[in-house]
C-alpha cells in the first residue's frame, strides 16, 4: 500500500467529523455569497438597465413646463411629463439652436375611469407627433397594424403591455370615459422592455383637442446632434421662459442619486451577513480547535512545526469558504430572477431591463471576496492551534 | 575513544512549578544514563514526579536546572532552554511517543493514522513499508478501519504503529495501558519488549502497573522527585 497523506487531506477530514456543523456553516458562508455577488451584480446591472432605458428614449433632452426636477426625471423615464403645460410655439425657439438634430413634442392627458379594476384606474394618452415621434422611436416595431392614418385621427397605437390589459386588438373601438369619445386602435407595438409598453399613443393634434388643450404641450424631446455640446444646449434651452430642462445625464444621476440610499441600506445588509457568516467561521473552527486540543498536541509531539499547524486549520477554513461561496454562487445563479423581484421592491424607481447582471468574471470575484474573508477568519483559530504546547495538551494524562 | 552508547544521559535535572505563589518541586535533581537499546520503566506513586521527568527527557518540555544529553550531544544544559521549535526538531528526529490516550484521528482509516505523521515530517530513513510495522503489531488486517471499529487494544496498536513510522531512536510510552485491560495491557508489554527485542529500540516505560514495569529490563523507582531505588 502506496497510499500518501498530506496536511490538506488531514484538514479536509477534520471537517467531517462534525457533518451537521460543518454543514450549516457552509449554509452561512453560502447565503453571505449569494448576498455578496447579488449586490455586486446588481450594482452592475442598476446602472446599465437604467443606461438602456435612458437610450431606449430615443431622445437625450426634454423640456418641460418648470416643476419639480425630481418628477420630471421619474416622468421622463416612466414615458410621462409632469401635467404642467407649454405653448406648442416654444417649439421654434427650441429648433432655432444648431445642437438639436430632432425635436418631438408630447402631450400627457390622464383621465379617471371608474370602470377600470376594483376602485377606478387612470387612464392615461399620450399625444405624439405622428411624423418625428416615431422617427425618433425608431427601435419601435408593431406587433399588428401601424401608425396613425391621418394627424387629426381619433386612433390610438397601444403599447404591449397595455393592449394585453385591455385585451385589445387592432381594429377594435375604445372609449374615452368622461368625454365618451370613440377611438380606434390602428396598431399594438411589440415588446419593447421600456415604459412604452404600457402606453396609449394618439395623435398629438387628436390629444389636444379631445382635452381642450389646443396650442398646449406637456413636454418636448429633443435628439441632440452628435458633436454638440450639451452643457451648452442646456443652458440655452434654461433662457426659453419658465421651462425645466432634464438631460440624459441628469436624469441618471438624479436617479441613482434615488437608488444609492437603497444601496446603501443593501449593502449594509450584505455587510451584516458577510460579519455574521465570519462569525460563524471563527465559532466552528474555533470549537474545532478546542475540540482537539489534546489531538493537536500530539501531532505537534509527532513533529508538526506551529506553520504545519496554522496551516492545516487555514486549510479546514478555506475549505468552508470555499465550498459556501461556490454554493452561495450557485444560488445566485439560479434565484437571479427571484433576488431581482426582491429588491425591485426596495427601490423607488426600477429600470425595465434585469437588475442583476451575474456572469462568472463576478463569481470568481465573490469567490476571492469570500475566500479572503475565510483567510481573515481562519488566522484567530489557527493561530490559537499552533501554539497548543504538547506537554500541556497531554500533562492531564500524566500525574 | 570508545563509541557513546548512551541513549539519554540527564545530569542534575530538577524542575519547579509555579502555582500561583506557590512552587512545586515536580523533579529533584535527578541524573541517570539510558543506554541504546535498554528498556527502562519509572514505577512510582502518582506525584512522584515520572511523567514530569519522561516529559524532559522526551523534550517535550525544559528542565528548570541540570542537563540532557541525547546520542552524546548536548541538548540543553544549565540555563540554556530550548525554544518550541527547537524542541520539535529534536522530537521529530529522535522521539516516538505513545500516551494513555490514543488519540487517533476518527475520519481517517487505520492506515492513514499510522502515516500520519508523514503529512508533517518524513524522516529520510523512514522509509520501511508501514504496512511491515502494521504487521508486526499484528493489525494488518485492519487498515481501512477507522478507529471505531477497532478495540482498546487495537487502538493503542494504532498508536504504537504510528509513534514508529518515522522510525524513532527512543520509544517513549507514558501510561500506555492505563485504558486497557489486564490482557490487552499484557498483549501491549509484550509487543514493547519485542520491540526493545527485537528492533534494538530504546524504550522508556512510565506505568503504575508493577506487571508492566517487569517487562522492561531495568525499573526506576521515583518518589517526590527523586530517583529512590534505581534497578
């Protein structure tokens, strides 16, 4: 028999003598993982749904009627404005400026309608230019029919999610409640993963007059040209008279602005779990340590060096980390969908794309984070086994 | 110059306690020579200060005052104590050591307990089969067990076969039979004196049993520290 033994195998055995304990501390060290590159992932993946819904705008300025720079910057990225209103010849002076490439105008109407769901729902259209809106959307594709027949028809194009509410389809008839207008619907968009599923686009001239808001808009978007500069855009678009102008730029950073208090509450979450599963590194091992007292001062009389013994307790910690943050990795994989649902509900504005984006180069980086933290664990209980003195541990055998 | 056919040779060793203001004469100014290839057993009633004594010649601690001396060389001498470390290279050179307890790892087999001590030192003339020292102790049949499976006796076989593997000068066993009973603890004397025997190896017996202590060829009586009736 050939059979060798090295200090790993040792350590690797030790585990398995108390298997409900090294198992549950692998259970802790696994959902401190799964916490850990949860919110590595979504700290990723926030900021690039975000990114693409801002790009999924199709416009990069919008100008409304001044108010809350906070409600605006929700409005904007939920396909609303806030229900204030400009002259529809703020327009011209908006196109004067070099910078702006397009420019499309939208009017927000919102009505009540009692019949909708248990207590009443609003409803809400959006007027749009039948020319330069869907020019500027040009990522929308239809799922049946197409855009408005004529500028002042009493049609509507329903987003996705809206049409499957509402169990619509192109050709039927809508009513408008309140103002008991007829309209029909000439087209369902496909999904398109941004806040244009749940909307009813009309014809802005249609908007306008069905809402006696003629000559009026809610807001302005602008596509910029691609070497202007922004900055200075802006603060032209601030002389136009009581406008609030929010940029791409602006939007995000007001956003994220919203969301880093919910980061923060998350990450001290994950800070708590990863302490309490450090904890719980240390008690196992520890115990294990003391469990053995007597044992490790033998294998120290058998000519184990203290580093031998450090480092076979390093090893029996680096085993449990190892083998939770590849469960706890794992998991996150595989629940990925349902920690997105979980935390959508902590934010108060969640982009439409996944909030988590998991891939392996961030496994393998929750894995050193994890590893490193068995590391530091591991040093209190290893460092208290290599300097167990032999005669101690056998010195209660002896008279 | 003739050839040091010492094994061990102590000079003058005492050792002192403290417990709390209190100091404890454990050993007092003890000399005595151990020859290569003798069996020796300390008989003595408990205090007597025999495992205290076995625990400085084994260097598994230092003496407070006196000298020790392994194969000739000097390992420590008045006042000059041996770090931990230091002592572990003497141990893992010249020491094999069996104890009242076994203290065989439970998740490994048999086998992997005896070369164990491999996983942290390998002896460049270890290099016998351990299945060969299994054999001679007669627990060769065992060795995918694991020591569960095993009885008192069988265990401290174990033991013996793992305290060998690195093929030690000095045999060291402290109480080695204190868990077992009459037969086995007949069954272990026999394999240390066939030891001694048989293999040449210097064995230093500590027991309280007088039957044990016969096995080896020269008895050492100690009382409060002392040696009081040297064979």
């Amino acid at each position: 028999m050939a059979k060798k033994i090295n200090i790993y195998q040792v350590a690797y055995k030790n585990l398995l003598r108390k298997k409900t304990r090294t198992a549950l501390t692998i259970l802790g060290i696994g959902l401190s993982a799964w916490v850990l590159i949860s919110l590595l992932g979504f700290n990723r993946g926030y900021e690039s749904a975000l990114n693409k819904d801002i790009d999924n705008m199709g416009f990069q300025v919008l100008v409304t009627a001044k108010g809350c720079p906070y409600e605006a910057a929700t409005l904007m990225l939920k396909g609303g404005t806030g229900l204030r209103y400009m002259k529809e010849s703020i327009l011209a002076d908006i196109l004067k400026h070099k910078e702006v490439e397009r420019l499309t105008p939208q009017l927000m109407a919102a009505i009540f309608d009692p019949n909708k769901g248990e207590s009443g729902r609003i409803n809400a259209y959006l007027g749009v230019d039948p020319v330069t809106f869907p020019a500027m959307k040009s990522y929308l594709k239809f799922k049946q029919g197409g855009w408005f027949t004529d500028p002042t028809a009493l049609e509507a194009v329903v987003g996705y999610e809206a049409a499957e509410l509402e169990q619509r389809e192109v050709g039927d008839k809508m009513l408008i409640p309140e103002k008991n207008i007829e309209f029909k619907v000439v087209g369902i968009l496909a999904r398109s993963g941004t806040a244009d599923d749940g909307t009813i686009f009309m014809p802005l001239k249609t908007v306008q007059k069905i809402f006696d808001k003629e000559g009026l808009i809610t807001a302005a978007g602008i596509k910029v040209n691609k070497d202007a500069n922004m900055n200075e855009l802006e603060n032209k678009l601030y002389d136009l008279p009581d406008v609030q102008v929010v940029s791409m730029a602006q939007v995000k950073n007001t956003i994220m602005s919203l969301v880093s208090t919910a980061k923060v509450m998350v990450f001290s979450i994950a800070l708590i779990a990863i302490l309490i599963a450090m904890l719980g590194v240390i008690n196992t091992i520890l115990m294990s340590v003391l469990e053995r007292y007597q044992e490790i001062g033998i294998i120290k009389s058998m000519g184990a060096m203290p580093w031998d013994v450090f480092r076979m307790i390093w090893t029996e910690t680096v085993i449990l980390c190892l083998l939770g943050g590849v469960i706890g990795i794992g998991i996150a994989f595989a629940l990925s969908k349902i920690t997105d649902i979980l935390i959508r509900r902590l934010l108060p504005y969640a982009p439409t794309g996944s909030l988590i984006s998991i891939d392996s180069q961030l496994g393998l980086i929750t894995l050193g984070v994890v590893l490193g933290i068995g590391l530091l664990s591991g040093i209190y209980p290893a460092w208290r086994a290599a300097r167990v003195r032999p005669l101690e541990s056998i010195r209660s055998e002896g008279d | 110059m003739a050839p040091d056919t010492s094994a061990l040779e102590a000079l003058h060793l005492t050792k002192i306690y403290k417990r709390g203001a209190e100091e404890i004469l454990a050993v007092d100014d003890v000399s005595l020579t151990v020859r290569k290839g003798e069996f020796v057993s300390f008989v003595g009633p408990s205090g007597s200060g025999k495992t205290t004594l076995i625990n400085i010649l084994g260097c598994l601690d230092n003496a407070t005052s006196g000298s020790l001396k392994i194969g000739g060389e000097t390992v420590f001498a008045e006042n000059k104590y041996l770090s931990e470390s230091d002592l572990t290279k003497i141990r893992r050179q010249v020491f094999g050591y069996i104890f009242q307890k076994f203290y065989l790892v439970p998740t490994l087999t048999v086998y992997e307990n005896v070369i164990l001590p491999f996983a942290f030192f390998k002896k460049a003339e270890a290099n016998a089969d351990p299945m060969e020292i299994l054999r001679f102790l007669g627990i060769d049949k065992r060795t995918s067990h694991r020591p569960s499976e095993l009885s008192g006796g069988e265990m401290q076989r174990v033991a013996i076969a793992r305290a060998l593997v690195n093929k030690p000068e000095i045999l060291l066993a402290d109480e080695p039979t204190g868990n077992l009973d009459t037969k086995r603890c007949e069954e272990i004397g026999q394999v240390l004196r066939s030891l001694n025997e048989k293999e040449g190896l210097t064995v230093l017996l500590v027991t309280h049993n007088p039957a044990l202590a016969k096995v080896a060829g020269r008895t050492i009586t100690l009382r409060d520290g002392k040696i009081a009736q040297p064979a």
